[in-house]
C-alpha cells in the first residue's frame, strides 16, 4: 500500500513540476528551436520548452505566424523574438505566465522632459503678437514691465498693423488713461505729434522718441514706428523736467537680426493711395553691419475742394555691432 501511494503521488505532481520548473528565472538560459509556423502552435512548444505558461485571446492569434527562434535564450528573450512581426506583446502576469495583447493598446511611455529657455524679448523691439514683456521706458533699463511699479502700456507692431492707425493719436485709442483725441479727428490723417492734442490724467502729455525728447511733428508717422510705450503719471524721476500727466514714447524702426523685405499699397475715401517699403538686411557677411530703410508715400483730397496733402517720407538706419556688448545704430528721418 505505501508503494502505491508513492506512486500515485510522483504521477500526480509530474505535471505540476513540468509546468513551473524549479530554478526557473528571468535570467536563465534554455536551448530554444521553434520553427516558423502558427503562432498557436508555436506557444505550444515554447511552454514545453521553457515551463512559461501564456494566456491570450484567441482571436489575436487567429491567422497570425510566429518567428523561427533558435539558440540559448532566456524565456523572455525566447518570447520577444517569437512574437516580432506578430502586432503582439507580454506582459508578466507571475514567475512563470505571462499575458499576450495587442502591442498598440499596451505600450507604456517612459517620462517626457520638455527642456528649454523662454526667449526674452527686445525692449524696444515690436513685440509678440500685442504682449510686450519688458520696457525701457519705465526706468531706461531693460526691464520687466511687471516689475515696474508705476502704469506702462505698449501698443505693439501687430496692433498697429491690425488697427492701421495714420496718426499717433488713432494708435492710442485703446490705452487705458489717455485721451487721444479730445478734439475729434482734426487732422485728416496726418502724422501730426501730440501738439498738446493728447491728454493724460487731465494733463496735455510730451511725446519722446527712443527715449528723447521731440517737438518733431513727423517722428510720429506710425510706418516708421516698432512700438508706442504708454507711461502714466509723473515721469520726472528718470526723465527730468517733463509733463505731470506721463509721456508717450515711440521707438524707431532699427535694422533687424533676420532679413526683413515688406512691401504694401492701399487706397481708401477721397481718393487716397499709399505706398510703404520696409527693407532690412545685413551688410557685411558676418551680419555685424545691417541696414534698414523705410518709407512712405501717400497723397488723399478731402470733402471740400482744394484740400488735400502729400506725404513722403523715409526713415534709413544703420546699426553696427562692434562686440557682443557693444553696437552703434544711426538713424536718419
């Protein structure tokens, strides 16, 4: 009777040893030799040879051909190359089973790190879009206009070009605390400067260009401007004598890094045409040497005969890089 029982026992866990091999691991070694055929079939083998039990929905594996494998593989080795070329992956699901899916609804990403440096933009440049970041109008450095603690609005190039301003005081329709236009549209469309037409606070405001400040009334020809600054409130600390209303400063175009070649035409009421150039490119082949050239020429009448004017006008410029710290810009109106 203890010899039957004995013998009854080894039967019985003869499968169970076949199954889950002792010693068996990730890192271990076997002879694999599967031939190219159904993968059904194929995953029948690899259990036989290498005690890894693999559960799979049927129809992945349906018409699907399996890759010959032949050599001294780990198991998960063995099974990698078995299923290239299949649309199928494992997964482990314990030391000795794993799980067959679809290789496109299991992919795992490893962590995405996105690198890189915010680009600071120019204080006297067009801006991006209708933001401007930093100014030098606040304290003639370059710095954040939220750092600033006093009212600093930029009309940037991109609100120009969309709102088309022909004077400075339609470009500064939208600026919180001034008046543009506390005498209506008086001046036709010329590129009249403040004249005391622009109110801020209460008080007539000074107009400075580059940070200087003008009388000049054509320096306010909106063709020949990067960008309008808006400063609110007393501005004598860092502009010496000036109006206690604020000031408006407005930043000639300058020769640009990358090549810049604009032209347009336009034609609007009582017979008015126009025509604008706006050229820049490098000089020397280094680039260190640029140049830039804008112009204008318009002519319109008006409603009553024998009213009409002409305007052209050209703005060129030079800038030299002498260092990296160091640049020279001439600028002729």
């Amino acid at each position: 009777m203890a010899l039957l029982a004995s013998s009854c026992l080894s039967g019985l866990m003869a499968p169970a040893a076949k199954a889950q091999p002792a010693g068996d691991g990730a890192g271990t070694t076997r002879h694999f030799t599967i031939a190219a055929q159904p993968l059904r079939t194929a995953l029948h083998q690899y259990l036989e040879q290498s005690g890894v039990q693999v559960a799979y929905p049927t129809a992945d594996a349906g018409n699907v051909r399996s890759t010959a494998i032949s050599g001294n593989l780990t198991s998960q080795e063995a099974l990698s190359r078995l299923l290239t070329g299949t649309g199928l992956t494992w997964r482990a699901t314990g030391p000795n089973s794993v799980t067959l899916a679809k290789a496109s609804a299991n992919i795992t990403l490893g962590p995405v790190r996105v690198g890189g440096t915010v680009a600071h933009q120019d204080p006297t440049g067009p801006g991006v879009g209708y933001v401007a970041t930093t100014t030098m109008a606040g304290t003639k450095t370059d710095t954040p206009i939220t750092e600033i603690p006093t009212s600093i609005y930029v009309i940037t190039k991109q609100q120009m070009i969309d709102q088309q301003p022909q004077n400075i005081q339609e470009a500064l329709r939208y600026s919180p605390g001034v008046y543009s236009e506390p005498y209506g549209s008086y001046s036709s469309g010329e590129a009249l400067g403040s004249g005391g037409a622009i109110k801020q606070r209460g008080f007539s405001t000074q107009q400075f260009v580059d940070g200087l400040m003008s009388t000049s009334l054509t320096s306010g020809e909106t063709s020949f401007l990067e960008r309008i600054e808006v400063l609110n409130g007393p501005p004598s600390v860092m502009y010496g004598q000036s109006a206690p209303g604020g000031l408006v400063n407005m930043t000639l175009k300058k020769p640009t890094d990358t090549p810049l070649h604009q032209v347009s035409v336009g034609f609007g009421n009582w017979n008015r045409y126009e025509a604008t150039v706006d050229v820049s490119d490098k000089v020397t082949k280094s680039g260190n040497v640029r140049y830039r050239i804008a112009a204008i020429g318009d002519t319109q009448g008006a409603q009553s005969n024998y009213t009409h004017y002409k305007r052209v006008g050209i703005l060129p410029s030079l800038t030299w890089d002498i260092d990296p710290r160091t640049s020279v810009t001439l600028i002729g109106s």
